[in-house]
C-alpha cells in the first residue's frame, strides 16, 4: 500500500520536535545528541517522552544533589555527567515516588507528582538508555546506571468490560437516559460520533492516538475498511463488523453536514468546538459512559476497551499471533502478557484434562 500524507500527523510531529527543542535548550548538549541518535529509530512522541524525562533526571541531579547544584544544567559537560554515582541514582528513585513540579505561573500551585512501579521504571530506563550512549560513543568510562536494578513491577488485573457492559455503554451512547441533565444536553448533540468512537475501539482495538488522527479519507464503507497510522508512522489497513460500519456510516452521514474550523476539514471525529477531537476529550467521553454501564469499574479508559476487544477476539479465535497483528504488537510476548489472559472457562477445562490415580477416567499410560 503506498504510504498516505496525513497532515495531522505532520502537524504533530513538528509541534513535538518543537517542544523536544525547547526543553533541551536547558539541558546539557549530551542530551541533544542522543536524541538526534535515535531520531531515525524512533517516533516523535517517544523522543518527546525521554526528553521530559531527562528533564526531570537533570532538574532532579541540580536541585537536590550537591556534586550537580553548583553548575547550570545546559553547561554542563561529559565529565560532569560522569561524576553521577549509584546512590545518586536510588535518591533520584526514591524521589520519583513523589515530587512537586514547579507551575509556570506563579499564581498557580505547584503540581504534585505521584509515581508508581511502571512509571518509575520507564523513566529510569530512558536514563539507562541515556548513559548506555554515552558510554558506547566513549563519551564516559563507565555506564553507573547499570549497577542500580530496575524496580520490579507486580502484575495487576486487567480490567475490561464484559458483554453485558459493552452493551449498556453503547445504548447509553445512543439514548443517554442514565446521564445526567448536563450530560444529557450535549450527548443529544454528540450521540452519532460518541456512538461511532466506542463502536471504533469495541469493534477493532484500535488506540485513542490512532482514532483521533483518522480522517475522512481514511474510511472505506464499501469495503468495511479504514487505514490507521500506527506507532513509528506505519500505515495498514484494518477492517471493522457490519454493526461499527452502519455506526461509522451514521456518523458521516452528519459528519458531511458540519462546516469546520480551518485547518480540520481532513479531520473525522469532531469536538463541539468543530476541531479535531482531542484526547482528553476521547478520554473523557469514555470515562462519561463507563461510569454508567460499569460504575464499579472505575478506570475504565480507551486502552480498556482496547484490551476487551483484544480479549474478546483471543478467546472467539485462540490466536495470539492474529490478535498481536490487529492490535498492531511487534511483538506477540506484549500482546499475551496484557491482553490474552486465561478465563475462568479455559482454566476449568484445563482441570477437565488431568485425572488422578482412583479416578475411572485415569489410565497409567496416558
């Protein structure tokens, strides 16, 4: 398939590279290098993500450790980074677990940071990944981070939704009558699009990110197709049932009708601003109908219903390789660790298959 222009994506991507440049400028020059090294490698909002991250590393080493208080951060030099030693790394661990984060404008209060087993992890990963430049360019003599042992992360439950839940959040999508009166008054205006996003994530497991950035364009009713920008820009083709196709048909039926801003006349979802419907907003509209079809479920996000496609459709076909492939996995290792979990039917079968000595069923030379 010839690879399309989407210029949402490329607005993107250059607000991205913009805001990774801005946040460099008070970093060392070190900090740059490497992220120019992975440019080729790597998306735009991956990059984005280390660079905060390396921010909050630097910010850290010059406000709470001596042996970095004294010199500004984008003077800093290859010998300074290599002072860093591994308890400054466990202090910079602990402080992960919670930290305020300086407001622009000083009228606002400072931002209370909270961070847990994985968010921790990755952000002391990107360091990791950081130093291991360094020390494979000769830039240092050593790689300290190495000595320091990620911290080790519990698996929790995934939550998703069951059938029963799937389908009190999508007739909620069309009626509304369990909403609130505020609620109700723009579900009335919104219900085609909010019914088509949900029909969307249900329907084919695609993420919020990739959702927001379908264009008109990009749907083929005829063919119960549409095209998707995966992660790194790549793009495939995906299908959808005959139920997310008549949702998706309704929805650009009145879609047609509505006169943008400029700048968005590409754009499928639309907020009320008559925009490209952001991510909070899709976020938000999901938590909206969530809290009435699963109210004891209370984090339920665009990721969770992702995860129930993907497990809906694992335990419809038994292929992992097949789930791994829609949801867009490079690797089917991500696709079972999060999605593919055993249900309780599979593992009462698996108790059907074992017999033991005394049973009738039980024979010596199975």
């Amino acid at each position: 398939m010839a690879e399309r222009t989407n210029r949402y994506r490329d607005e993107m991507d250059a607000k991205r590279i913009l805001q990774i440049r801005e946040i460099t400028r008070g970093l060392p020059q070190a900090c740059s290098d490497f992220l120019r090294s992975i440019a080729i490698s790597t998306s735009s909002l991956t990059r984005l993500a280390y660079a905060i991250d390396l921010n909050t590393f630097f910010t850290f080493l010059h406000e709470e450790r001596i042996d970095f208080s004294a010199k500004d951060l984008k003077l800093m030099n290859d010998q300074d980074l290599e002072k860093l030693t591994r308890n400054d790394i466990i202090a910079y661990t602990e402080y992960l677990t919670y930290y305020l984060k300086n407001a622009e404008d000083d009228s606002v209060p400072n931002k209370v940071i909270v961070n847990h087993e994985l968010a921790i992890k990755r952000k002391l990963c990107t360091i990791r990944s950081f130093y291991d430049y360094l020390f494979k360019n000769q830039r240092i003599a050593s790689n300290v981070t190495e000595l320091v042992p990620l911290p080790k992360v519990h698996e929790k439950p995934i939550i998703r939704l069951n059938k029963d839940e799937m389908v009190r959040m999508l007739e909620q999508a069309q009626s509304g009558d369990q909403l609130t009166a505020i609620q109700q008054k723009f579900q009335k205006i919104t219900a085609k699009r909010d019914y088509a996003i949900l029909s969307l994530f249900l329907g084919t497991g695609i993420r919020v990110s990739e959702c927001i950035g379908m264009n008109i364009g990009d749907v083929d009713l005829e063919n119960n197709a549409f095209i998707v920008t995966r992660k790194g820009g790549n793009q495939v083709v995906l299908y959808f049932p005959p139920e997310v196709a008549e949702a998706l048909a309704e929805y650009m039926d009145e879609r047609e009708r509505i006169e943008t801003v400029p700048g968005h006349e590409d754009a499928l979802f639309l907020s009320l601003q008559r925009r490209r419907i952001t991510q909070r907003a899709v976020q938000n509209l999901v938590k909206k109908y969530a809290a009435v079809a699963a109210p004891l479920k209370t984090r339920i996000s665009p990721h969770k219903l992702r995860s129930t496609y993907a497990t809906n459709l694992y335990n419809e076909t038994g292929d992992i390789y097949l789930v791994a492939d829609v949801l867009g996995h490079t690797s089917v290792d991500t696709t079972r660790k999060h999605y593919a979990d055993m249900t309780d039917a599979r593992r009462r079968m698996a108790a059907e298959h074992v017999h033991l000595p005394g049973d009738p069923d039980f024979s010596p030379d199975r």
